[in-house]
C-alpha cells in the first residue's frame, strides 16, 4: 500500500509511467484516480466537436481513456461503437458508468494493443505523452493500419510548450489535418493521418 501511495508522488509519479514495468505503470495511473487528482468532468466543447466531426456515426478508440468523460458528451447517435483502452483499472472502474451493447472497456497497453477492427478515430487525450517520443511514434505508424480509409487520430496535449517534442514528432512523420491550440488555453489538438 505504501508503494503505491508513493507512485503518486509527482517526481516519482513521473518516473513510473514513463519508464516503469507496465504493472507499475498501472498502479501508478490507478493511484492518481484513486486518490481524486485525476478527477475530470468533460473535456469540453471543442474535443467533443472535434471527434464528433470526424467520427461521422463510425467507430471511436479511445487509447488511454480514463474516466472516457468525452462521452459525457457524446451522444449514442454519433457512433456505432465505441472501446476505450487503459492500463489503470481503477480508470476503467469509472468508465464502466458509460458501458451499454455499445460501448465496452478494456484494460490494455496502448504500446501493444492489437485493435479487431478499423477505427473512424483514434483517440489520444492527454495519453500519448506518456509514452516517449519514438515509442509513441512507433505506436502511431503500427495503429495507421487501423485507421478507416477516412479516419483520424485525435491527439490532445495539455501544455504545447511542455510536449513540443511529441507535436513536432506528429508534425513531421503524419499527415496533419488540424493543428491548433484550444480557444483561450495551452491546451493543443492534433488531428492527423499516416502519409500516404
């Protein structure tokens, strides 16, 4: 128990999740929620419209996808389906509250999740900076192939200076459709596809 406590420390918090076993890395995210750091309500109108727009009433992943409070917003009309991915299951203990015949949770690494099916959009919502720079841009080449032959990923990153590196990485190795920063906010959406 006092491991776990430990995992949220913001130093050490840092270390496991970027460096750590995928079970460390677990206990670490699931740490943070339990203790209500990571208590999100929504993620606002411009995401929301955002995949709204790109999902068409087609299939959203959500890698990464905590509590999934996009779908807060989301209405069932706007897609056939919806799997959200997380390694914390205390994250996916606060999903389940969304879970219906169409929408499901399961608990997976984003770096190895071998998808069944193509994807509208690919969802990465504050999630992806956690990986390193070269392993996420590993883990986006392998995921193009998932992608609908219109789909998308969708990339959030809560600070643009702070990730700089990983939307340079996305600039420069994808075909980027959106690259903005949210209206009045650091925050930066990314909305890109594998090069032809």
């Amino acid at each position: 128990m006092h491991l776990k406590r430990l995992l949220a420390v913001k130093g050490i918090h840092f270390l496991a999740t970027r460096f750590g076993s995928p079970q460390l890395r677990s206990w670490a995210f699931d740490e943070k929620y339990r203790l209500g750091h990571w208590s999100f309500s929504g993620d606002g109108p411009e995401l929301f419209k955002t995949v709204q727009n790109y999902l068409r009433g087609g299939r959203l992943l959500m890698l990464g996808c905590g509590g999934a409070t996009l779908l807060d917003d989301l209405d069932s009309k706007d897609y056939t389906e919806v799997l959200g991915v997380d390694l914390s299951e205390e994250a996916l203990r606060l999903a389940q509250r969304f879970a219906s015949d169409k929408v499901s949770f399961v608990k997976g690494d984003m770096t190895t999740f071998q998808p069944a099916r193509r994807y509208e959009v690919i969802l990465f919502s504050e999630s992806l900076n956690y990986l390193a720079t070269k392993i996420a841009s590993r883990c986006l080449q392998r995921l193009s192939q998932d992608l609908d032959h219109q789909g998308v990923f969708v990339v959030t990153f809560a600070q643009s200076d702070r990730y700089a590196e990983w939307i340079e990485m996305i600039r420069t190795s994808f075909a980027v459709v959106e690259d903005r920063k949210f209206t009045g906010a650091q925050r930066h959406l990314l909305v890109f596809r594998g090069k032809s």
